[in-house]
C-alpha cells in the first residue's frame, strides 16, 4: 500500500474536545463564528493543546473560554478519537464526555450554542473530525 508523500510532512495538530452531555441526554454543540476558518459548521468545544499541556488541561480551559462552564478532570472521560487529513495539517482529537460541570454554558466565542440528542446531530453540518464521532455518542447516548 503506498502512502501520499504530502500526507507525511503535513503538520501534525492535537486539538481536545469535549461532548458535554446534559441531564436530558442532550449534547452540546457550537457554531463556528464568521471570520473562523470553516465558519458556520457545528463543532463540539474545545480548542488546540498548548505545548506542555494535557489533552485534559486543554478541554477544561476551553470550555471555561468558550463557554463559561467549570469541570475538572475527574469529570473528564475519555471517550473516543478523530483523526483527519485537512488540507494543510492532520488534526489528531480526543473526545472526551462529560455530565458535571458548574454554571450555565453560554456562548463566549460561537455564533450559536446548540443542545442536541445524539441522533438529531447529524442534522447539523459539522466539521468533517467531528462527523465520525456521532456514531459513537449515538451507541452511547
């Protein structure tokens, strides 16, 4: 099986993500604002890990950022991964799931907050990492 040579000197990106899942068995997703690259598709928060941060440190500080909720580790559970090839990077993204987190997530940095079941996800145009992922929450939730 040959490998595309482009593929490998892409840049390697390691974003954190997280589903946040509610009571009701809803997640959480976000809209990426006007001016962001792919603006107007639907992504679950989170945001690039920091050099000398943790996937786990990287999800609890964004979604203070982009959200304005509090969580900590412990609530954190690994849950699945993305890994795609962008146009000029291979992003690598952990998901993890959480159902505790303090205050009320309001949009910070998205166009529009969204709290979704699992299987009307699909309705909304995603982020191509983020397609596969639905499957997932869909077997879970």
């Amino acid at each position: 099986m040959s490998q595309d040579h482009s593929q490998e000197e892409m840049p390697l990106l390691l974003v954190a993500a997280c589903a946040l899942v509610d009571v009701d068995g809803r997640v959480l997703i976000g809209q990426r604002p006007v001016g962001k690259a792919m603006a107007g598709l639907w992504e679950f928060p989170g945001g690039k890990v920091e050099p000398g941060e943790t996937p786990e440190a990287a999800v609890i500080r964004e979604l203070e950022e982009e959200l304005g909720v509090n969580t900590d580790e412990a609530c954190l559970a690994p849950f699945a991964f993305a890994s795609h090839a962008y146009e000029t990077f291979h992003l690598l993204m952990p998901l993890y799931v959480c159902r505790k987190w303090n205050g009320m997530p309001r949009s910070k940095e998205h166009q529009a907050l969204a709290w979704a079941r699992a299987t009307e996800l699909r309705k909304y145009p995603m982020l191509p990492a983020d397609v596969p992922l639905v499957a997932h929450l869909i077997d879970l939730l």
